[in-house]
C-alpha cells in the first residue's frame, strides 16, 4: 500500500470519527431546552425538562406539582454518588423552586408524600459505600424550607421502599433490612412523628421486602410485600398492629409494586403483572392482568375511579423505547392506551393525578427529567419552541449512524493489519 493510500485512509478515518462523533448525540441524547416550560397551543397541556434523573411525583392541595428526582457526583475518590433533587412546579409548569440534599455521601431517592399542611417528606436510603447504608427521611415545608431529616437503621444494608403519612402526620415508611442471623432480607414497617420523632418499628419475618405503602382515612396503613412464593397485602394500623393479611401466589412481577387509593378509600395494588383492587374491608373487587405490557412503573386513580397504568413501550418504528399510559374504567374494563415520550430511549418513573384529574407524567431520558401535563397519543417532547413535533426521521438517522460506526470500525482495522503487516515486512 503506498503513503497517498495511507494517506488517503487515514484522511477518511478521520472524517467518519468526527461524523459519528457529531451525530451520537443527536441519536441518542433528547435536544432539550432544560428548566423551560413548552405549552402546547390550544390545550391545557405542557411540558418541560431539567437536567437528572426522576423517581416520584405527587401534587398537593393547591394542586402544585412535586417531584423526586436525582443526579450523579463524583466524590473526592472519583467515586460515582448521587443526590437528592426535590422540584416544585405549579399547575401552568413554573418552578417556584428547587432544593438538593447530598454532596457529603450516596443519597438515593425512593419515594415522596405530602401531609395535611402539604409539607414534604422525601424518603431514601443513604450511606457512605455501595454496601453499607440506611433509611434517610427528609421534611421541607411547602415553601421549600429545609425543616428536618433523620436517619434510621438496624444493619448495613437498610432499603426504603415507600412513604405513606397519616391524618395525624405521622409519618410510616417500608421496606427491607438485612438479617444476619438468618441470612435475608425482611420487610420493616418504622414509625415516626412529624417531628421527627422516632416511635416504633415492626419486622415481618415471613417477608422479604415491603415494596409499596399507602395509607387510607381511617389511618391504616396498607403493605405491597413480596416473600418468597406470594404476594401480600398486610394491613396494620397506626399502632403497629396486624389488622388483616391477604396472600396469592406470587406472579414473576410481585417484586416491584406500586400503590393507589381513591376517594372511596379503595386501594390499588399494582406489579409487572397485575392490578388489583381491594375495598375498605380488604376483600379484592378487581384483578387485571397487565402481563401484556411492558415495565410496569406505577398506578394511579382519578375522581371517576378510572384506573391509569404507567409503563414503558419498544417503538418499532424508530427502536427506542416510548412512555406507555394505559386506561381501565371503573369496572376493569379495557378504555384505551397510548405511547409518547422523546425521540430518544425514555423511562417512565412515575404519574398522578391532581384534584381535577389532570395527569401528570414523570419520566427521564438519559440525564433530563422530563415532566408532563395531560400528554397525548404521539407526542414527542424534544424542545420544540412551537410545540411538540414527531421527529419522523430519527429511524434515517439512527440507520446512518449504525452503517457509519460500521464503516469506521472497518477502516480501524484496516489501518491496524496495514501497521502490522508494514513492521512484518521491515522485520
């Protein structure tokens, strides 16, 4: 091979690394106009993004939106940790403010609830290592104010699930605790006063992880657990004790759960595989099987008792993955579903409903927390000044993209068995 042919190689070399280079990220990151909100003309409709990750969303009485988010650090060992994001957004989608908790550990956000003056208490776990690390609890008041955290554990290894506040502002929490002595995990449900104060805790032996949590307006609190062959719902009440337990074989889905309730005091259970619904005196009215969707991530309940499934969907169109919002009426009947999301691979954490059944979608790309209000079939939230746009040609371009690293990879090795065989030769 002479040097103009090398030469030529390497010229070419050069022009698809920076090709590719240029259209990764357009391929696989969203094009966001992080921390502003995008209306959506002629609907009450919106949406907006900021930098993180997601993980809960609740909306309070003022129907103000809160949401649960985090971000990854590096500590001083160039370790990678995360912290904590809360966001208060109201109902038109402005930030009327943001805190952050962290930056001296990994803290990891769990779940989030409001009480009866609609201050916030976030629940995560946190810890100095990946192997060792507690139960934090975080209160801020409406305004954003920090008011008091605690941390609680009993072994190295203690993992909150949920968080669920009573009428009193007590506040419960669930979830799991290493046992040494027998060699698993078991569900904790611990107690604590709106102070702060520490009150009581309950272990359930049988159990190997608490996973969902809510509570109704008689202030007993409902338990989503999982054990090792079925799926539970135990009930106690502010007391910390038993008031019931309902059991059925645990379906391949029973380890992740999600919670809901309506103004009946109804609550719904919901995993990978079904939702079931269960009346005040705990006797089960519906049991839809979900198995045909994929990555169930949470449950909600509007006025009407219209049941609303979040979950993820594949898109075989432009091979991503879409938000997935399915609908069942009040009788568990199928209503309909649809898909939207970014033009990029989306995950779905969580969704609610507000006081006049607006929807509220939580979800991340990547690294941007996207937020949105009543979405719709189709949407695709990509920064759009004008609005929401389907970006039809991100299939061309993630085809483009595939056939130029391929080509880059080729002339990789081309250039490296051409430097092989050019030292061979002078040897």
């Amino acid at each position: 091979m002479s040097m103009r042919t090398k030469n030529k190689l390497e010229a070419i070399l050069i022009i698809f690394s920076i090709f590719s280079f240029v259209f990764n990220p357009i391929i696989l990151n969203v094009s966001v106009i992080d921390g502003q909100t995008i209306k959506i003309s002629g609907s009450d409709s919106w949406y907006l993004t900021e930098p993180g990750c997601s993980r809960d969303i609740i909306t309070d009485s003022n129907n103000d939106i809160i949401t649960l988010c985090w971000e990854d650090y590096f500590d001083s060992q160039d370790r990678i940790f995360h912290n904590i994001i809360i966001f208060k957004y109201n109902e038109l989608g402005e930030k009327i403010w943001q805190v952050k908790w962290g930056e001296h550990g990994d803290a990891f956000p769990i779940a989030i609830t409001i009480d009866s003056d609609d201050n916030i208490y976030a629940v995560g776990t946190f810890g100095e290592s990946l192997f060792d690390f507690d139960v934090v609890l975080l209160k801020y008041s409406k305004n954003g104010s920090f008011i008091w955290s605690c941390i609680w554990g009993v072994s190295n290894r203690d993992q909150s699930r949920g968080v669920a506040v009573d009428s009193e502002n007590s506040v419960y929490i669930t979830g799991d605790t290493y046992n040494s002595s027998e060699g698993k995990n078991v569900m904790f449900l611990v107690k604590f006063g709106n102070d702060g104060e520490f009150k009581w805790s309950r272990f359930y032996n049988e159990s190997e992880s608490g996973r969902a949590i809510i509570n109704d307006s008689y202030n007993r609190i409902f338990i989503g657990l999982s054990q090792s062959d079925e799926t539970c719902l135990i009930i106690y009440d502010k007391n910390g004790n038993v008031l019931n337990k309902t059991s059925w074989y645990r379906d391949p889905g029973g380890r992740y759960m999600q919670m809901s309730i309506d103004l009946n005091d109804n609550v719904y259970l919901g995993s990978c595989e079904t939702v079931k619904k269960f009346n005040i005196n705990y006797e089960l009215l519906l049991n839809l099987s979900i198995a045909y969707l994929f990555d169930f991530n949470d449950v909600a309940v509007d006025s009407q008792e219209n049941i609303y499934i979040a979950s993820n969907a594949f898109n075989y169109e432009e091979l991503n993955i879409d938000y997935c919002i399915t609908v069942y009426n009040y009788s568990g009947n199928f209503d309909y579903n649809f898909t939207c999301g970014t033009p990029g691979y989306d995950r779905l954490t969580s969704i609610t409903i507000d006081n006049f059944n607006n929807l509220y979608l939580l979800g991340h790309n990547l690294s941007t927390i996207v937020l949105v209000k009543n979405p719709s079939p189709g949407e695709k939230y990509n920064g759009n000044q004008e609005g929401l746009s389907p970006n039809p040609t991100i299939s061309s371009f993630l085809i483009l993209f595939l056939i130029t690293s391929i080509i880059f990879v080729v002339f990789v090795v081309m250039i490296i068995l051409f430097k092989g065989k050019r030292r061979f030769t002078l040897l």
